[in-house]
C-alpha cells in the first residue's frame, strides 16, 4: 500500500503516516514512484512557513495536517498523458510519500505541474526535470543522494551570494560588490545553505567569510575550510565592528539576528534572511524588527532570484553557470558530507523527528528511500 507522512501544521513536531489507496488518472496526469527525498533543515523551513509563502497547498491534504515538499527523484509509473512516457526519471519537488500524482504539461526540460493549485506557485516549484535532459544530472554512484541534499540549498546559496557580488542589481550597475562591505557574516554557518554560500564567497575573495554557530559545530564549520573565521553565538563581539559588514541569515533567530545587528550598527550594510534553521526561536513581529539597529532584514526569496538571473544572462548561460558550481560543491561535499540513508514509512518518520528535533550532525546528510 502506498504511504505519505503527514506534518501536524501547528506543531510540526507532530506527524502521522497514512495509507494512500490509488486513484485513477485523470486527464494529463501521470504517477510516480518517489526513490528518495532528501529531509533538511530546510523542509523544516518549508513547515514553518508553510503557510506564509503557500508550501503547504503543493500538496494539499486535509486539516490539520499538511505535506511538506522535498528535493527528491522520481520515476513515471502510469501516464495518462501522451506527452510523457513510462519509465522517465524526474528530478523536483514531491511529497514525503511513496508516490504522487501530477498533473502534467510537458516543457524543454521534463514537465511542469499544471494542477490548478499549482498555478500561483513560482515556476520553479512547479519544474521537473528529465534526467536524460538534465545539465546537472550526477551520474556518479552516490549522485542522486547528494543532489537531493545539496542541489536545492546549494543554489540558494550559490544566488544569495551573486545578488550581494552585484549588490542586488545587474552585474553592469556599477555599485560596488557586497554593498561595499568587506566582510560577511553567515548566520547558522553549518547549515548547506550556509556552506553553500561559503563556499562561492571565499572563491570570490571580495569579502571576509565570517561563520556564526553553535559552539558544538564549530570545530565542524572551521574544517569546512570556506570560513575566514568561526565565532560562536556568544562570541558576537569578537566580531570586527569597525569595518563595513553584511548578514546573511539562515538561523531565523531573532536573539542572535539581534545581538548582530546591535554589535555592528550602521556598519552593517545589508540584512538578508533566507531560512529558519532554529525552528524553535521565538517568532519576531514586524514592530520588533523595525527597532533593529542597522538596515531592516530582507528576505531573500529564490525563485524570485531564479527569474531575475534568467532574465539577465539567458537561460542557457544560466543553466550552464548553475551546472558548473553545482559540480564543484557536490565534489567538494564528499569531503564532510556522509550519507544517512532512511527506508519506507518509518524511515520517514524517523527523518522528520530526527531532523526537527536537531538530531542530526551537520556532516551527515538523511535521505529517505520510500519504496525499499
């Protein structure tokens, strides 16, 4: 019987494995079989704000409970749709479940989910990926694990760090890399997204890469080799305040964010929030926010990033510069990252408690094998 592992919407803590009985095609749509989900810090961000930026209703289920998207690989099983055949391999998003049924209209690519609550969704939620078509498909024998780890998060980090290397605008604009800054601090500097970051800023060499973490992971986040230097959250002082600066934020800890922007002041620059890796931190209202000393936060938002670079450098530049740093990350990646393979409904379940509740090393990565 097919399977999918519910998150409770208000306490994400809280999940459920149900039976799924199959349902027949409609019109378009195709089925497939999901061989692996990555589950992150990530998915975790997805929960969080689930219903602030519309994750939850990728795959609606019914209240209270919700399904949470995860980076993953997939292979059609039935189609009912003559563009797309048995037997193609998929990368996107899919639900934490053994299977999934899409609604389909075929592109370039793959297929895109054409399902009418898809349509607000930003075109990258929505893309799946042909392996045969695929500029970024690892052919390597652990390839597909370390993708649905890495490849999401890593570019996210790899597009955060070419809006602070052109300050936000196009690479023609003039303003100076970093908003001038030369230095930046990563909040939450173990996580992939974070190293991601890293990784691409300590090549760029504009800016000193400055690591911000927990005292357990430092000695993990200076092995990393990307960071210039590795503070611990109650080591925010130590940080040069005289100098200008610029924050990228995967933490989402408004008491760390704040301690900050209260060291730095007006040296800092830019505040960019991307994720919510301390999914336990309190929430910071809007009046709070405004009181931080420094620039107010912005959120980053990637596929909003995703359009603008498509825009400007074309989608084959665009792929191809993609392609080349994503292969650079994953090789370097079998350094520190090791793979945590969990199986079926219970695997599942397991990820989700292990990954919430911070169980997991950062040099470990967890991926789920539904069907085995």
């Amino acid at each position: 019987m097919d399977h999918a592992l519910l998150v409770e919407r208000k306490v994400i803590g809280t999940t459920k494995t149900v039976e799924m009985a199959e349902q027949p095609l409609d019109e378009n749509q195709v089925r497939l079989r999901i061989d692996r989900f990555a589950v992150t810090a990530n998915n975790i961000t997805y929960a969080v704000f689930g219903d602030m930026l519309a994750y939850w209703e990728f795959f609606p289920t019914e209240l209270p409970f919700g399904q949470v998207p995860a980076m993953g690989w997939a292979e059609v099983v039935e189609s009912n749709n003559p563009d797309i055949a048995v037997g193609g391999r998929y990368y996107g998003w899919f639900p934490m479940a053994s299977t999934t049924v899409i609604t389909a209209t075929l592109v370039s690519d793959g297929f895109r989910d054409d399902g009418a609550h898809r349509q607000p969704h930003a075109p990258v939620y929505r893309s799946y990926v042909d392996t045969k078509r695929d500029a970024m498909y690892d052919a390597a024998d652990d390839g597909e694990d370390r993708h649905v780890l890495l490849r999401g998060l890593f570019l996210t980090g790899y597009l955060a760090e070419e809006f602070f290397a052109d300050s936000g605008g196009g690479t023609d604009n003039g303003e100076p890399a970093y908003f001038g800054a030369t230095q930046v601090v990563v909040l939450s500097a173990s996580s992939k997204t974070a190293i991601g970051f890293a990784q691409r800023a300590a090549e760029r060499g504009v800016a000193k890469v400055i690591g911000l973490t927990s005292a357990g992971n430092a000695d993990f986040v200076r092995g990393l080799g990307y960071y210039d230097q590795v503070v611990t959250y109650d080591e925010v002082a130590d940080i040069d305040a005289s100098v200008a600066t610029v924050s990228i934020d995967m933490a989402g800890n408004p008491t760390v964010l704040g301690s900050v922007h209260t060291h730095l002041g007006d040296q800092l620059k830019y505040s960019m929030t991307v994720g919510r890796s301390h999914h336990d931190a309190p929430d910071v209202d809007a009046a709070t926010a405004a009181q931080l000393p420094g620039p107010q936060p912005e959120l980053f938002f990637a596929p909003s990033e995703v359009g603008r670079r498509l825009e400007q450098w074309g989608r084959e530049v665009y792929q191809q510069r993609c392609a080349d740093a994503l292969t650079s990350f994953v090789e370097g990646s079998r350094t520190w990252l090791s793979i945590d393979h969990r199986t079926g409904s219970d695997g599942a379940a397991a990820a989700w408690a292990d990954v919430h509740d911070g169980n997991v090393a950062p040099s470990v990565g967890v991926v789920v094998l539904p069907n085995a």
